[in-house]
C-alpha cells in the first residue's frame, strides 16, 4: 500500500465526521448509533439523506451544501476516495455531511426502520451479469425500504443506458410512482431537477467530456408493493469502459 493511502487512511481515524466500525465489532456488539443519528450524529431531526457508494464525496458534499435543512451521509468501502469529500466537508465546517465506510449491503445495521428520507445512488457499477449485486435490484429495493420513512425517494443518476433501462422497467413493471425520468438530464431539464444540475462528480464529467448523455431517474418505494425483477434479456449492454482511475477530466 503506498504511503499517500496510509496518509488518507490514517487522517480518516482521526476525522470526526467519519464512522469506521470493524466488521468484527458490528457482529459482537452492533451499532451504537442505530436509531440515534438525529440526537447523538447531527444534533437535529433534520430528514437524513444516504449517497451510495459516494467514492471522493462529491454529491454529499454539494447536497449538504445545497440544503443544510437537510443532513447527508455518503456511504462507500473505499476509504482513500472518500478522504477527499470528508476532509473537505470537515475544513469547510460543514456540519450537515457525515461519512460513513461500510459495505452497501451492511447499511440495514447501521440505520434503523425509518430513519432515512432519502437515498442518492450515483454512477454505480451497473452489474450487466450479475442483477443481485445491481443497487437498483429488487433485493437491495426492499432493504431500502425497510430503512425509508414513508414517502421515502430513491434517485438513481447513471451514465449506463443498460442500467436505466433495467431501473426503468423495474419502476414501470412494479407501478413504482415516478418523481423525475430522464434519459438525457442536461438535454431535458426535467421537473425537479434543477438543483442537482449544478453538481457533478468525477466519473460524470468523464461521460460527459464523451458526449454520454447522463440518465436521471427518481422514484418513491410504498410499503406494500411486492417487488418483481423485469424481464432484461432484450436490454443491450454498454459498449464503453470508464477511463483510468487517474485521468482528469478538463476543466
């Protein structure tokens, strides 16, 4: 491991937006803010809003930036990438975004029935061959719905046109109500989503240098829909690979 991730990784213990718990502690002991990230995390009851998978922190901190009515957790298992969104929202006093580094599957323990408003999942991994490990499956729906407060809204923001169709029929086959669908977000402007035009994330501005259109869709999950995968035989796969992990997109 070079020295610059030992640096990233040891600043991240010390920073105190950021929860870290060794998989080994959760078994034996849980969470101790399960059910208390209001009162003993941020201090308010301010609705809570989750980004998966948040990489470098972009959209956590451009949301809580955005609506500080409004506190923000970005979620991911890359402890190096999320350094640079943590530390810029911890030397900037940003008092609404906190981070937390776990594995997606994991957040069930970390958050209690209800305690989440709102769940961002931006340019995830679109998983063409395997459905379960898809954020926007319906395994992962239904644990989403166990942590959502009634209402509660899923967005999804991806690059991957085997992706949107895939959630876009999934939304379509489970009558899900629809908040936002674009399959071209700068080119639309939908109803709604003006706020979230002015942020984007390293991995977005690289399909976008590409001419890529971005896809944008957000819906609400009811309690008492029972949830079924589409059928995704016909869906055409990506045809396109993101660039190296170190290239930056112009300016």
């Amino acid at each position: 491991m070079g020295k610059n991730k030992l640096r990233k990784f040891a600043e991240m213990e010390q920073l105190p937006n950021v929860i870290q718990v060794p998989f080994g502690a959760l078994e034996t002991s849980g969470f101790n803010l399960r059910g208390r990230w209001h009162a003993d995390f941020f201090g308010n009851s301010n609705p809570i809003v989750l980004e998966l998978g948040c990489g470098r922190g972009e959209y956590t901190v451009g949301l809580a930036r955005k609506f500080p009515e409004r506190n923000f957790i970005g979620i991911d298992i890359k402890g190096a990438r999320m350094w640079a969104g943590a530390k810029e929202a911890h030397l900037t006093g940003l008092k609404n975004a906190g981070f937390l580094r776990t594995n997606i599957e994991l957040i069930s323990r970390f958050f209690a029935p209800g305690e989440i408003s709102e769940i961002w999942i931006t340019f995830p991994d679109p998983q063409m061959k395997k459905t379960r490990k898809r954020l926007t499956a319906t395994n992962f729906l239904e644990m989403y719905r166990s942590l959502l407060a009634d209402g509660g809204i899923v967005n999804l923001k991806t690059d991957s046109p085997f992706l949107y169709e895939y959630t876009r029929r999934l939304v379509e086959l489970n009558k899900l109500p629809v908040k936002a669908n674009t399959a071209d977000l700068y080119g639309e402007v939908p109803a709604g989503s003006n706020d979230i035009l002015e942020i984007k994330t390293h991995y977005e501005k690289q399909w976008l240098d590409r001419g890529l259109t971005i896809k944008y869709l957000s819906f609400s999950l009811p309690k008492e829909t029972k949830l079924t995968e589409p059928e995704t035989d016909d869906i055409e796969l990506d045809s396109y690979r993101s660039y190296g992990r170190n290239y930056n997109s112009p300016q």
